[in-house]
C-alpha cells in the first residue's frame, strides 16, 4: 500500500523545485525511492513525447543517467 507521504501524485503541491523526491512506486513493497534534481532544462532542449535531448535518441533511460550523471557509478553499467 503506498503512504500518502510519499505519493508521487502530490508533485503538484510545490511551487518551487525541490532537490529531493521521495515516492514509492506500486509493486507492493515499502521500499521508498528517493530521486534527485540532476539538470534544470528549457522545453525546446528536450522532446516532450520521448523525453530526449538531441544527443540522447539512441540512449536508454539508464544509458543516459549512466553518461550524464553516474559520476560514482552506483549502478553495475
């Protein structure tokens, strides 16, 4: 069951960025997820439908954070 504290829907609420996020997805475990502000960008910079910048089209979702923002290479590439 997802806690209303940390339901991702409720986004909405903040008038300004926040650096941190925390949610939980809906996969029936309590674990919390916490997402962190990596790039602010303007819309023409990125594809609103495939959420890509032009240097990023053949890249994966986990290929893009893998360049761009693994700079302690948490994640097995």
């Amino acid at each position: 069951m997802t806690l209303s504290a940390f339901d991702i829907g409720m986004v909405k609420n903040y008038n300004e960025p926040k650096y941190l996020l925390h949610f939980q997805w809906n996969d029936g475990t309590e674990k919390i997820y916490r997402y962190a502000l990596v790039e602010t960008m303007s819309q023409s910079e990125i594809n609103h439908r495939t959420k890509q910048k032009k240097d990023e089209t053949t890249l994966t979702q986990k290929e893009i954070w893998l360049k761009k923002y693994s700079h302690n290479n948490t994640v097995k590439r």
